[in-house]
C-alpha cells in the first residue's frame, strides 16, 4: 500500500484552487487544477516519461494542476527538511518548458493573485498576453499570506534568481 499522507493540498492551496480559471479563448489563464496530488504512482509515471529516464521517480514533486496541453504545475521538493507549503513551486511543460514559479506556496498565492497561471509565468516572454489580477485570488492571497504581497514579476524574478539552476538540473536528468 502507497503512502499517501504527504497528498493532501495544503489548505491555502486548496482554496486558490477551488477559484475558477477563465480561459478566456487564450487571454486568460490556461490553468486546470486536481483536486489532489497525483499519486506517487501517476507522478513518478509522468516524470519517467517527460526525461525519458526511466531510473527517476517523482518523489521529488507533487504535481497539483496542468496547462490544456498537459505541462504540469508542482512543488518541487528540494529544501530538505522543510514542510512543503516552503517548497518552490515549478512548471514543466509538455514541450519541454521549465521554470520555477515562485519560492513558496505564499508567493504562489501572489502570483496567482496577479493574473499569472503556471504556463503563464513560465512563459512570460509570450508577446501580446496581458495579465488579469483576480480578485477572488487576491482574497485567497490576503487570507494566507498577507504579509507577502507582492507583484506576479517580482515573485517569478525572486524565484529564478533562488534556482537558477532549475533548467539545468532536470534536463540532466533527461534521457
């Protein structure tokens, strides 16, 4: 029987994620939460597909939400010892996109907050796209983490200047 205990969404996460994301016909955000993480199985399933390695596992994430292509949005377990709400947040595309989003679930709340999906702050160099704060998530954001507001750029510059070895480390990884 698999652990499960370590997959529940953390509360604050579960609410921004109860929020509805707007498409919008490619102006808003491309975004389709899980109700839960992935299981260890269908995580460590993906992972091996996505590096083409199939000696990884996915210990290492808890994938919460994909884009409508099927890049996934996931804490990246990286800081040991610390809870997982501590956690960057990262996106890995189905093209092969990769990015950390935020340094912790908090900034996460803010980028979200913002008008930013996971694909969306991955993929900021994308002309033409504007964002559209959203007041319910800004609510979310104001809730649980009040004291970290902050604008969706500075939480995605924060985290790449964090882990700015991200790309690298999981494209080592690829087979």
């Amino acid at each position: 029987m698999t652990d499960t205990s370590d997959r529940q969404l953390p509360v604050a996460l579960a609410a921004a994620l109860a929020v509805p994301f707007d498409y919008d016909d490619g102006k808003g955000i491309d975004f389709e939460p899980f109700p839960d993480f992935r299981s260890a199985e269908d995580t460590t399933d993906w992972f091996r597909a996505w590096t083409g390695n199939t000696e990884l596992n996915g210990d290492d994430f808890r994938v919460f939400g994909q884009d409508g292509t099927g890049g996934y949005a996931a804490f990246w377990l990286v800081r040991p010892g610390r809870p997982l709400t501590e956690q960057p947040v990262v996106f890995l595309g189905s093209e092969g996109e990769t990015g950390v989003l935020a340094r912790d679930l908090d900034d996460f709340l803010w980028l979200l907050a913002g008008g930013f999906g996971p694909w969306e702050a991955a993929t900021s160099y994308e002309h033409g796209w504007v964002p559209r704060p959203n007041p319910k998530l800004t609510a979310v954001a104001e809730r649980f983490a009040p004291d970290r507001q902050q604008p969706p750029t500075a939480v995605i510059e924060q985290a790449a200047r964090e882990f700015p070895d991200f790309d690298d480390t999981i494209m080592d990884l690829c087979r």
